[in-house]
C-alpha cells in the first residue's frame, strides 16, 4: 500500500482533488508527480475519497514518487505510529527543497520535477 494522495490529473490533463473526483469515479486519473496510474476510492461513507498508486502500472519515475517511497524517518514514524494506530498511513511531508543535481530550488513534497527524482534533494532550512 502506497501514501493516500488527495490530488491527481484526471482523463483531461487536469488537477482534481479526491472530493471533486466522487463526481466522476470512472474516469481515469493518474499521479501529479509521476505520471503513474491511480486508483480512486471514493468512499462515499465518510466522505474522505482518495487516489492510490497501481502497482502494476508505476512509471520509471513512479518507482521514485513520493507517494510510492516516502522517506526513512517517515517510514520510521508510521511504524511507531501503527503499533498505536493499527491503520495508520504515511503522509508526505512538505518543505523547501534543493536539488543538487539540476541546482533547482522548489517547495513541496521532496521530488524534483526536473529530474524526476527526490534523490538528490537536500532540505533547506529556514535561516532565523
């Protein structure tokens, strides 16, 4: 199971968040990020629909999503957090980031859309 994502691009190209999305729940919607596949959960109960990533349809890049490899102190935290919560699930954490391999600065998840990678991402940190 992949972090729950609250945005993708629908059949159009489109961002559309996961609510807007119960509107139409058989259209195709793929990853923001990566470009890869996703599957809606409309989850019309308690009204808190989601995307998730296919595994069996992850781009090249999509193996290097955010979504699909959080980072290992996120990883660290849900296991902490599941011995609490049973169903506890990732989140992806925003910040300002700086890719030293295309020299690009950028804020949000640690993904640089240059490179298509978070590999090579350093957080920056806010000078007081």
């Amino acid at each position: 199971m992949y972090a729950k994502s609250f945005i993708a691009l629908d059949s159009h190209n489109r961002l559309i968040g996961a609510r807007t999305a119960q509107t139409a729940p058989d259209d195709r919607y793929c990853c923001h990020l990566c470009g890869s596949a996703m599957r809606f959960h409309p989850d019309y109960q308690t009204e808190r629909p989601w995307f998730e990533h296919r595994q069996n349809t992850l781009t090249a890049q999509g193996r290097e999503c955010p979504y699909v490899q959080p980072d290992r102190e996120e990883r660290r935290y849900i296991k902490m957090l599941r011995r609490y919560v049973p169903d506890a699930h990732p989140i992806v954490r925003k910040a300002d980031w700086f890719c030293l391999s295309c020299n690009t600065g950028y804020y949000g998840e640690r993904y640089c859309l240059v490179c298509q990678t978070g590999e090579h991402s350093t957080e920056v940190m806010a000078d007081l």
